[in-house]
C-alpha cells in the first residue's frame, strides 16, 4: 500500500511539473499507471510581474500543510492561464488537479467560457476583485471590500488632517458611474471619521474644474482629466476599489498565501465550494509609499491588522457615529440610509 501511494505521489507531481513547463518532461500516460492509492493535486499559477504577498516558494511550503501534491509556476499574462488550462485539461481529463490562479485581475471571459464546457475542472482565482459571474467550477477569492473601504477611509481623513492648514480638512466625493452601496459608503465614512472627526465631506461634480482638496475619494474608474487636476492641485487621489497598483496610488489587496491554506484542506477533504469569497486578512489596501509619509503607512499597518482581527469594527464604528453627522453625509453625498 505505502508503494502505491509513492507512485501515484510521483506520477501526480511529475504531471503537474510538465504542465507547468518544465524541461525534459515527458507526458505521464496516467491511463496505463493505476496505483491503489489517490493523491490529490493543486497546479499554481502566479500571473504578472507584481504580486506582493505571494511567491512560489510560499505556495510550496502549502504542501506540509494540506496534504497536496503543489506545484507552482509564474507566467506573464492571463493569456497563458488558458492555454495551460486546455493542456492540463487534455492530459489529465478523467481526473484533472485544481488549478489555482492569483492574478491582478479576474478571469477573462474566454477563460469563463472555457470553464462553462468543463465542469470537471476546478479552479479556484485570487484577484483584487472579483468578476461577475458564477460557476459550479469557479470559486474567487478577493478582499474584503468593507475592511478595505474603511482602512482607505481612515488613510483619507489621516492625510487630508495633515495636510490642512486650516482646522476643518475637506476631503472631496468623487464618483464616476454609480454611486457606491451603502454599506461600502458607511464603512468609508466611519474610517474616515477615526481618522478625522472634524473632517468636511463635499461631492464634486464631474465637470469640476476649480482646485480639488487635498485629497479625493474617487469610486469607479479615474478619469484623465481628474489625474492631471490631481497633479496640478498636488491633491492625492484615494480610490478604495481600486485594482491597477501602476496607476492607483491606494488599490485593494491580493488576498495572501494563507488565504489559500483553508481552501487547498477543504478542497483535500471534498468539501471545496464554488462562489466567492471575501478574506478578512491584512492587509486588505496597498499604497504607493512614495506618496503616503513613512509613519502613516505604519500606522495604517497597524489600522489593518486590527481590522482582520475585529471584522466587525466598521459597522461598530459606523453606529457609534452621532446621527446628525451621518444625516449630513447622507444628504451630502448621496448615500442610501441602509
């Protein structure tokens, strides 16, 4: 019996090692070798250049832990996710390992496509934000958009105190496209007024063309004409959904490796679920460090700790805020009551 398990543990991992590239492989003829004993595998694909908070070698130190054959690999682009997944899908089809992706950003629609014609195959994709589509195959994890919402919050009312020369601070309302839900504007608003208790929240138009705030919260994609206004009036733009790290100075997270332990145990003990799923680890934003002072992102660190221990801080805070205040925002900014 110990036998068997070696083998299959050998054929499993060296399938995996040919799918993900590496040289001298040949393809393992899994129809002809049937050992007693069942291994189950995970293939991780760790997509782009900047992914902070993973690397191979963390994914591999999964292996003690969950009891699964890893292996792991970087490729550029997302376009190379699909055509693994068709190899893998190819060599491996009566029993194809999860594929595990951590990308920037969500699966394509080809990608999405590609799952809908193979059940078989699960994959499970770690982005900054998910996309919209569910699959009985697909699971995503993503941050928690509330903690990120409040963590942005609290770094906006930070700044906009520091950077004021007068006693009230503002902080501009930005939104392009829909405005945000109420759960994510309460969340912000509450981290915010941790941050700045006296700080005034004004909307801006779109059309605004005077001197922005020292700093602007922006929901929705950034326009160019709000960035060179940004440059221009030195104002920091905070954008709590934000998902491009090269343009965004304050963008959600990637989930980090240990999110992906809990799933790889559950996936081993045939209890691994589609869907999405949001994790309450930290941090749950990145900043730029060269436009947020050295203490602030220390503190912020701390902020976002807290935040991953004590999940339910926003909406505590957001109640402990006077109703008057709240009213005021409500009516300023356009935000639902609930």
């Amino acid at each position: 019996m110990q036998r068997g398990f070696r083998v299959q543990t050998t054929i499993l991992l060296g399938a995996c090692l040919c799918l993900l590239g590496a040289g001298g492989c040949g393809a393992p003829d899994l129809t002809t070798m049937r050992p007693s004993v069942t291994k189950q595998a995970a293939i991780v694909y760790l997509v782009g250049h900047r992914l902070p908070h993973w690397s191979e070698s963390q994914v591999l130190a999964l292996q003690s832990s969950t009891g699964l054959v890893i292996a792991a690999t970087s490729l550029t682009d997302r376009g190379q996710v699909l055509s693994r997944a068709r190899e893998l899908v190819r060599r491996t089809a009566d029993r194809p390992p999860l594929l595990v992706v951590v990308a920037e950003q969500p699966p394509s629609a080809d990608f999405v496509s590609f799952l809908r014609r193979h059940q078989d195959l699960k994959v499970e994709w770690i982005c900054r934000k998910a996309a919209s589509v569910q699959l009985d195959n697909l699971r995503q994890v993503v941050d928690n958009q509330r903690l990120a919402a409040y963590a942005a919050g609290w770094l906006a009312g930070s700044i906009a105190m520091q950077r004021s020369s007068h006693s009230l601070a503002t902080v501009g309302w930005y939104v392009t496209g829909s405005e945000p839900s109420a759960p994510l504007g309460h969340t912000f608003l509450a981290g915010l007024y941790n941050g700045n208790t006296t700080a005034r929240v004004v909307a801006l138009p779109a059309d605004s063309s005077t001197e922005l705030p020292g700093v602007v919260v922006v929901w929705g994609e950034v326009p160019a004409k709000l960035r060179q206004q940004a440059l221009l009036s030195g104002s920091l733009l905070v954008t709590p959904l934000g998902q491009t790290p090269s343009a965004d100075s304050v963008v959600l997270t990637l989930p980090p490796v240990s999110a992906l332990t809990a799933d790889l145990r559950a996936y081993k003990e045939n209890k691994w679920r589609p869907g999405v799923q949001q994790a309450d680890t930290a941090p749950q934003i990145d900043v730029d460090p060269s436009v947020v002072p050295a203490d602030m992102v220390t503190d912020l660190q701390q902020v976002q700790t807290t935040l991953a221990a004590q999940p339910t801080v926003p909406e505590k805070q957001w109640q402990a805020i006077s109703a008057e205040v709240k009213q005021k925002w409500q009516s300023d900014l356009d935000i639902p009551s609930a």
